[in-house]
C-alpha cells in the first residue's frame, strides 16, 4: 500500500490531533506527503442580535486567525509526534 498524499483537515481539536497522530504514522510507514487543510466559511450565519454585533470583515479576520493557528498547532504537532 501506497500513499502519495494524505489530506487532513484539522480544526484544533483533539480528534483532529489523533488523526494528525495517524496520518503521520501513514506517511512514516509508507512514505509520502501531509497536507494540512483548514476551512473557513466566508458566509457563515452569524446569527442576529447584540450578541453577534460584528460584521463580516470582523469574522474573516478571527476565522483566519484561528485557521492559521490550527494549522500551526497541528504542524507543530506532527513534528514532535513520535511514530
């Protein structure tokens, strides 16, 4: 078995961390490449009210914050596990 690429979509979280874990293992066993995926939805709904007084420009900016700090977390990550 072969893999030329493994595509992971990460998120943060510590489900996506094990499946970091085991695509890592992958790649080390059968060689290969990671690529890390995250996405963001530039048209979520934000709901209504007070409590989501913030527009468009304002979430784009947070949602790509915290895309690049899932994708370096989880890089970081893949680098420092042992498989």
């Amino acid at each position: 078995m072969s893999f030329k690429n493994i595509l992971l979509p990460v998120d943060g979280s510590a489900t996506a961390l094990q499946a970091a874990n085991q695509a890592v293992e992958l790649v080390k066993a059968f060689g290969g490449s990671l690529t890390l995926v995250c996405v963001v939805d530039s048209y979520p709904f934000t709901g209504v009210g007070a409590d989501f007084a913030y527009g468009q420009v304002e979430y784009l900016a947070a949602a790509n914050a915290n895309a690049k700090a899932c994708l370096l977390y989880t890089s970081d990550a893949a680098d420092d596990m042992q498989c």
